[in-house]
C-alpha cells in the first residue's frame, strides 16, 4: 500500500507558524492584516495560489512580493521546524516496517519541504515527494497522478492522508481512498463531505489501514 501525507497540519503542527508569517509579510509590504481563519482556510494551496486567494485584488507583481516577503518571514521563524504531532514518527516508522511505501504530497515548495527535511536529516525518508511548485497545487489531483505513476499502483492501493478540503478534494478527484485527521487547518465538519474512510483523531489510528 502507499500512503501519501500531506506535511503542514497533517504530520507538522505548524498551523499557528503559517498564519503568524502571513501576517507578517502581509504588514512587510503595507496589506492589510487579514483574520487568522482566513488564513488557516488557505493552507494547503500552493503559495502563489494562497495569496491570490487571501487578496484577489493583487496582480502578479504584487503576489510575486508578498511571496517574497512570506518566504523570508517563513525560513527565519523555520529555523527550527516545527514540532510533529502526536505519534507521527512511531507510526510512519511502523508503516515502513509493514512493507508500505509512505510518500508525501504538499502545498509547500520544493526548497521548503527540502530545506525541513535536510534539517531533521531526512533527506531519505521517503519513498517520494510531490510539491505544489513543480506539479500543479492542491486540489487538482496531478501530484497524486505522478505518485501512482512513479510507483506503479493502482488507486485503490493508494490512501492519502490530510487535514484540508484541498487534500480531500484532490484524493476524490483522483479517484483515492483518502483519511481526514482532525487536529489540522480545517475543522473535520468540512472534511466529512468528501467521505473519508476515517477520520482520525491521533495520527497512529492510520495503522488500522495496515
């Protein structure tokens, strides 16, 4: 079986980072600060996509230097990742012990999600990664397409595992079983609707998929 993780809210607890630093650029370059669940709504989608979304009023100067600008706030608050949630490197460990492959599919940039793994000396962990700056970001399901791809399985061989209606509605328009966990960006509420096969509560309940 794959399994495919979505990273920020999902294995990271970095929720509360993310809004902080999207603040931050927001006032680095004279936007107005937005809510805090405006800003969880956004998490999960490409940067470029996220920033549209929270000021649609930008064009793409303006988005490339709020860019930018949330990268810069982003690497210095990074310097030590975030912490992971409860039982995530005991499960993913576990998974690997199964004989599961374990990939991850984020809205993160390849420098991001490198830089953090590289930091927690990961560099090799998993099996693959897919990120939204060199596929098409979340929803659409091309990065879960390349994944099936790359290790040869077949959509009901594969689980994706998220926190966001982006990773749920990309899982169904991929046509994957997916689980939504319930300590992430977006309330389980708006999870249930795209019908996951669980939804989790602590990160090792994945195992019973095992």
């Amino acid at each position: 079986m794959l399994f495919i993780f979505d990273w920020d809210g999902t294995i990271s607890d970095s929720t509360a980072r993310i809004v902080e630093c999207m603040h931050d650029a927001a006032a680095s370059v004279s936007l107005p600060r937005l809510q805090d669940y405006q800003v969880q709504n956004i998490i999960g989608l490409g940067l470029p996509e996220a920033i549209g979304a929270l000021y649609p009023h930008l064009d793409r100067k303006g988005i490339s230097g709020m860019r930018e600008a949330y990268v810069e706030h982003f690497v210095a608050a990074d310097n030590e990742p975030s912490h992971f949630f409860p039982e995530v490197e005991e499960t993913l460990e576990s998974l690997v012990e199964r004989g599961h492959q374990i990939a991850v599919a984020t809205g993160k940039s390849r420098a991001g999600l490198d830089r953090v793994l590289m930091s927690l000396s990961w560099e090799d962990y998993f099996h693959s990664s897919r990120c939204a700056d060199e596929t098409a970001s979340k929803p659409n399901p091309k990065m879960l397409h390349e994944l099936l791809d790359e290790f040869g399985v077949r959509t009901d061989d594969a689980i994706m595992i998220g926190d966001t209606e982006f990773d749920m509605e990309m899982a169904r328009r991929a046509e994957i079983r997916r689980i939504a966990v319930d300590y992430g960006a977006h309330h389980i509420d708006r999870l249930k609707p795209y019908e996951p096969i669980m939804c989790a509560s602590n990160f090792r309940q994945i195992l019973d998929f095992a």
